[in-house]
C-alpha cells in the first residue's frame, strides 16, 4: 500500500484463505475457510508500524489484526487468538508476562537444496568446525552482520537481553526483554525477519528451521511465562515467604496435560520432529524439574519475584503468536480446573509413557484433531483448518523419496 493510502486509512482486505496457505503455496478445500472465501479487514496495529531501517526505499512494514468485515476478530488469525487467551487472563485479574530465546543458524548462501548448509568461511579462510559454543572469538567473521542486527533492532525498538554462539556450527541465539505476550509475540515475528533482511544484505542466510544440519544440535525457541496480579503486580507463582504457590502448580500441571495434544501447534513442521528425535536439550516429554534441560517444562533458577517456568518444547520453526498461546492457554487451563502437576523430576530420568510427546507431525496432528479442548479454547473453525493445511504439507513431504531412502533401501532383496 502507498504511504498515502495507509496514511488516509485505506482498507486493506485479503482473502480468507490467506491465513491457511500453507508453505509450499498451496491451499485446503474453500470449505475450511467459507466456500466463499471472502474478505477480511486488516488493521494495522499503532504501536507496530516500523520504517525497516535495512531497507534503501524506505518501506514500512505494519503488524496487523485480521478481522471480519463487521469488526470482529477473524478465528483463523493466531495474533487474534492470542489476544483471546490474554483477555481471559484478565478477566482473572492476571496478566502473563513471557519471554522468547531464538536460536537461529547463519549459513553461507544455499542455492542447492540436495546439498547440506555450510557456514561461512572465516577470517581465516576457513569454515567454523563447531568448537566455538559461548565462545568471545570473532575469527567467524559475522561481527559485521551482528553490528547491523542490533542497530536495525534499536530502530526498531527491539530490546534484546544476551546474545551467545550456542551449540551448533554457526548457530547463535539472542534473548528478548521479559514482557507483554502480544508484545513479545510482535517483537519475536519481527526479529526473525530483520535476521533474515540483514543477512541477504551481508551475502549470508540465517536458517529458523527446527534442525538444518544432521548431527547438530536443533534451533529452539524457549518460551519463558510467568504470571502478575494486575491490581498488585506481585508474581503469584510465588507467595510473601518466596514459597511456591497453587497458581505456579495449577499452571504447570495445565502444560502437562496439554502438551501433547497441543505437540503441532508448538512443532508445526516435518522437520520439527528432526529436533524432537534428539532429546538432549530438545525434550520430547511433558515432565517438569528444577533447572533440568532434559526437562520438557523446566524451572530456571531465579529469585522467588522471577518464578517462571520455561516451556521448552518450541522450535525456532514455530509460529510465535501460536506457541505462545497455545503454552499460555494450558496454563489458565490448569488453574481453572485446579489440575495437580506430577512429581517434579531431577536428574537422568526415564519419561512415564503418559508424559511422552508425539514423535511425528502424523501423530501430533491426530492428537491435536481429536483433541476437545483444543476446540473449545481455539475454536473448531482453527483447528481443522490449521490440521487442513498441515496435512497438505505432510501429504507433500512424502510425495519425495529421500536420499537415504535410495543411498540404503536400494540395494535391498
């Protein structure tokens, strides 16, 4: 759109089945999203209008609300069902407050799909081996690309807290400022593209996907929650004496009993399931533990007012305004029901069968279709139409034969 026409308050209206396509292009029968496949309104959010400070042509970009045309919110839009889930919190008198860690790969440029990613070669003409976790070394020589990261987030008033090389070759993560859920949902949306703007820029390709490289840890995207009284502020996962409360049990007992029905919202994609596989630092499991990374809900070590518990399942792939939803809507789940957690869990572990997570997006998507509450607290028109579209993707996966299938199959009798 023009800035004129934004500026004048222009409508902008999409098609419905927009908010289904699903990521090869294609889309699920009309009858997922109205036979008609009529027009939504979008409605730029005020608060999310940015300049995009990498940009030459100055191009502005607006985080918008889908909606019907009569003014109510779309139930195919996941900004949209986010909002729902914080509004039921507030009718509570609480308010969630999250965080996001991303973790993401830099790569050199891919034009070959057939042919594994590489990272960049270093100031010393060579490629990062994958020696260099939470190292200071700048001999990856992406201190460039890094400068421009986080001047474009300054512009974008993208407040960032640490920034490390993580595990992978090539792989980093930065972590954003504890806030608002719609807020951070925006702000994570935003910095996974800015990532991938600047890197072009720079001759390089960052690479969200869940796990692009065999042999190497995946890409997550931890979502930290906690939750505040609004009339008081005070954390109520913890009470005067810094003790664990009700609510903080409630609440992790709602994750359990949601996370495996709610596995594809968090894991959306084929590839997710490459990360799950490995569940070092990627767990597959609903248990929950003090500050253990084997842990699927894990409780940081923090002082009683930053009580928090980390939800670990995410991949980098994820949907934020989904996964963050969805985590939160377990939560409330738990504390309006009064659920009971299991026995927390702490060191090596054997995960109880009923804590055990899907390990294909096949399975996950069954559960999710099955799954009532997911209809009740997203609504059935969301559900069957994200299954609709997830399903087209799988069906595409499996229209390709790999090349380990031909590499050791083959040669078979």
């Amino acid at each position: 759109m023009t800035a004129e026409g934004f500026l004048e308050g222009r409508r902008l209206q999409l098609a419905r089945g927009v908010l289904l396509q699903c990521i090869m292009g294609g889309y699920p029968p009309a009858r997922f999203y109205g036979s008609d496949d009529g027009d939504l309104a979008l409605v730029a959010e005020p608060s999310q209008v940015h300049r995009l400070p990498w940009s030459e042509e100055g191009v502005a970009l607006a985080i918008c609300d889908a909606n019907e045309l009569d003014g109510s919110p779309s139930g195919l839009s996941t900004r949209g069902l986010l909002k729902a889930v914080i509004a039921r919190y507030a009718a509570h008198g609480l308010a969630p407050v999250v965080a996001t860690e991303l973790e993401f790969f830099v790569f050199a440029p891919n034009s070959d799909p057939h042919q594994a990613f590489l990272p960049p070669l270093g100031k010393d003409g060579r490629r990062e081996l994958g020696h260099s976790a939470f190292s200071v070394s700048s001999n990856n020589g992406l201190r460039p690309f890094f400068q421009e990261v986080y001047q474009c987030m300054a512009a974008l008033g993208l407040p960032r807290d640490t920034f490390m090389h993580e595990m992978g070759v090539s792989q980093f993560e930065i972590n954003l400022l504890h806030g608002d859920p719609l807020l951070l949902a925006d702000q994570t949306f935003l910095f996974k593209h800015l990532l991938k703007e600047v890197a072009l820029k720079h001759g390089l390709s960052v690479v969200c996907m869940a796990k692009p490289l065999a042999h190497t840890p995946g890409s997550s995207m931890h979502i930290h929650q906690s939750l505040v009284d609004i009339a008081s502020g005070r954390n109520v996962f913890s009470d005067a004496q810094g003790q664990a409360t009700q609510a903080f049990h409630h609440f992790i007992a709602g994750q359990q009993v949601c996370m495996a029905d709610f596995t594809a919202l968090f894991a959306p994609n084929v590839n997710s399931y490459q990360r799950l596989c490995h569940p070092y630092a990627s767990p597959n499991n609903a248990c929950w533990s003090e500050d253990n990374r084997a842990a699927g809900l894990r409780i940081p070590a923090s002082a009683a007012s930053a009580r928090r518990v980390e939800n670990r399942l995410p991949g980098a792939d994820a949907n934020p305004y989904l996964a963050i939803a969805a985590s939160l809507a377990a939560g409330l789940h738990g504390i309006e029901q009064s659920l009971q957690p299991t026995a927390a869990i702490q060191g090596e572990f054997v995960v109880p069968d009923h804590l055990v997570l899907p390990c294909t997006l096949h399975a996950a998507l069954e559960r999710l279709k099955g799954n009532a509450l997911a209809r009740e607290l997203f609504g059935s028109e969301f559900i069957e139409g994200y299954v609709a579209s997830k399903t087209l993707e799988l069906t595409d996966f499996f229209n390709e034969i790999t090349p380990w299938e031909r590499r050791v199959l083959a040669a078979q009798a």
